[in-house]
C-alpha cells in the first residue's frame, strides 16, 4: 500500500512538472512570435534610427544601449611603442585605440587621427571605403548611390551623411524583423570562398554571419568603372579576400588569404624604414571563431 502511495504521490509530481514545463514551452513559444513579429508591414521609417526601432521593441533597444556602458579604450601605441616602428609608413602608426562599444563606433572613426582632418570632400586622406562597418546609414548609402559611387571619392564625401552609429538596420529587415545582411561584401566573400550565402544559410550560421559584415579581415579593391554619364571612376570596393576558402580546408587558419594576397601582388602598404611590402589583418573576428571549436560546432559567435 505504502509503495502504490509514493508511486501515486511520484507519477503526480511527474505529470505536475510536466504540465509547468509544457505552459512554460508554450508561454516561451507565444514570446518567441511576438518578439519576431513584423515591425511594420510598410516599413520602419528612418529605420536607419535605432531610435525608431525602440517603438516596437523596447526591450532589444534597452540591449543595444548598454554598448554604450563598454566605453573606455586604450592607446595601444603609447603601450607598445614597437607598433610604431612595425607599422611605420601606414595610417595605424599615427593613432590606434582599442576598440570599444558599438555605440561610439562612429565617434571613434571620426576622432581618430587616421581620418586626418579634410577640409572638404575632395580631401583625404581615406577613401569613403573606411565608414564601412560604422553605421546603417551605408547600406542606406550603397542603397540610393549605387556600391560603386559609394565606394568613389574620399571619406569626408559622405561626412554630413553617416550620422548614426551601428544599430538595428545594420542586422534586421525592417518590415520583417528578421536577420538580414545589408553589405554585397559578404555575400560575394562567401560565394568566392564557394560557401553557402547568407540566405541560403542556416538560421543558426545566419547569427553569427551578420556580424561577419564587420568583424572580418578585407582590403581596398581598386575598380575602375564608368558612371551613367560616361564618366570614368575608380571605386576602392571593401572585398573580403576569401578565393581560396578562409584558409585551410576552406575553414581553419590564414593560409588561404595570404595565397590569394601574394597571388593578386597585394600589400597594404610599404614599410616606410625597410621598404617591404606589408599585410596587417583587420580584424578578423568571424574567420578566427570559425576555425575555432565553437565555429566549428556552429554554436553563435559571441
Ligand atoms: C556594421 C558593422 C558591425 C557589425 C554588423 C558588428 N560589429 Fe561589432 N564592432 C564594430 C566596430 C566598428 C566596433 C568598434 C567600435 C569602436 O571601437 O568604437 C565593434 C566592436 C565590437 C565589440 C567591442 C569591442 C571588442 O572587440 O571587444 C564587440 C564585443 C562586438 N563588436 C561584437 C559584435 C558581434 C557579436 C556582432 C554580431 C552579432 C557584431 N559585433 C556586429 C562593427 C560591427
Ligand atoms: C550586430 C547585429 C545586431 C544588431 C545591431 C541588432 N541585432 Fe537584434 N538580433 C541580432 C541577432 C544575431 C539576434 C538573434 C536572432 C535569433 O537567434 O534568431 C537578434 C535578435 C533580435 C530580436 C528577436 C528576439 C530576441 O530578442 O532574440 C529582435 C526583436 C531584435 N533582435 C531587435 C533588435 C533591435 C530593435 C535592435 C536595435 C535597437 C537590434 N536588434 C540590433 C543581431 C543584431
């Protein structure tokens, strides 16, 4: 008798938690579809605002603020002074600072002594190319310009135009919520890598491709082209060098982009003391997580 009792007492408690936990995957479930419903089937407007973004989703805006609180940064030329005589002769030896939130990213662009101090939009001395990964207004750029005009002209030709730091538009389609990537950069990348686009990809590999719009090694792809009125340009297109898969096995390592830079006669510059001709990565953040474990178990880059 005492057996069918705690039998009885254990199968109770069973079905109980089952019942919590079944209401929990539902309520989880009922949260999940209002938070991936629709902003707005028209369309956020000035959707290049995360500020606007913050009328449906409150609580996402609240997130993405607190990149604001990650707000100090280093002088990492005053801490190893060797970076002065490494990079000599190219733009990171006049100023280099750790990076910080994403909030600043576009403050931080603007202060650093690399962008020099142009006097209007015909003087460098960097190419528009370097607002790439700053801001939402790009893809709006690229969008009503063209990738090409966007790509032409100096920095300060877009100054009075790049006026918001990374935010919702940069990662979401604004009538659908969903996961979007706004750059061609990376769709091209991959297809040269011979990997599966964004679109075609996982929703899974999708998390952490949007952040491989920026966090990737590139370079300055000179392009010379001819605008509708006839007029020839050259355009210093961001393009990710991944023709031979990101490195071994088209996963792990580096080897594959140095082969496609020493195949094409690339450097970034030349050393100003030993006249070498020189690579620096970026920041290569996406292909060092892929040829990681965590990349390689697909789990979500951050
Ligand atoms: C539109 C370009 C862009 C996208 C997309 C982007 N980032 Fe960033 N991220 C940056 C820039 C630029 C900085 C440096 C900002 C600064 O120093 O002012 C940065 C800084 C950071 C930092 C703080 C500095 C550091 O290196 O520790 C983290 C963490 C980070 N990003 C993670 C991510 C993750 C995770 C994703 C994808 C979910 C992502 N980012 C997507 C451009 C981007
Ligand atoms: C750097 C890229 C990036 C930026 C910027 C960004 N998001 Fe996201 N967001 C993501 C990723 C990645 C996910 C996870 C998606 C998933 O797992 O389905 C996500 C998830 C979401 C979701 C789904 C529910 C949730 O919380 O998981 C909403 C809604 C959302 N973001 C809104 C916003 C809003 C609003 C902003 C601007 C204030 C914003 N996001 C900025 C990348 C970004």
């Amino acid at each position: 008798m005492m057996k069918f009792k705690l039998l009885l007492a254990g199968s109770l408690v069973a079905i109980g938690a089952m019942a919590l936990l079944a209401n929990n995957i539902n309520e989880k479930e009922k949260q999940r579809v209002e938070l991936t419903k629709a902003p707005s089937q028209a369309g956020i407007v000035g959707k290049e605002k995360s500020e606007e973004w913050a009328k449906y989703y409150p609580r996402q805006f609240d997130s993405w603020k607190k990149t604001k609180e990650y707000d100090t940064f280093a002088d990492m030329l005053a801490k190893d002074p060797a970076l002065n005589i490494a990079w000599a002769g190219y733009a990171f030896s006049k100023d280099y600072n750790s990076p910080r939130g994403h909030y600043y990213a576009l403050q931080d662009n603007i202060n650093t002594l690399r962008t020099g101090a142009p006097v209007d939009a015909k003087t460098g001395p960097l190419p528009t190319a370097c607002w790439t990964c700053k801001s939402p207004d790009i893809p709006r750029l690229i969008e009503e310009d063209g990738e090409l005009e966007f790509f032409t002209g100096k920095w300060a030709k877009y100054g009075s135009q790049v006026v918001n730091s990374i935010g919702c538009a940069n990662c979401h389609d604004d009538k659908t919520a969903e996961l979007k990537v706004r750059v061609p950069h990376l769709n091209r990348g991959l297809q040269a890598a011979g990997l599966k686009t964004f679109e075609e990809s996982t929703h899974q590999d999708k998390r952490s491709l949007v952040c491989a719009q920026c966090h990737v090694e590139y370079y300055f792809k000179k392009t010379e082209w001819k605008d509708a009125k006839g007029v020839d340009k050259t355009a210093m297109v961001v393009t990710l060098p991944w023709a031979n898969g990101i490195g071994k096995d088209g996963n792990a390592g580096v080897e594959g982009m140095i082969k496609y830079y020493d195949e094409i006669g690339f450097a970034d510059w030349t050393h100003s003391i030993s006249k070498t001709p020189m690579l620096k990565a970026q920041h290569p953040g996406y292909e060092f997580w892929k040829s990681g474990i965590h990349g390689q178990k697909r789990c979500f880059m951050c």
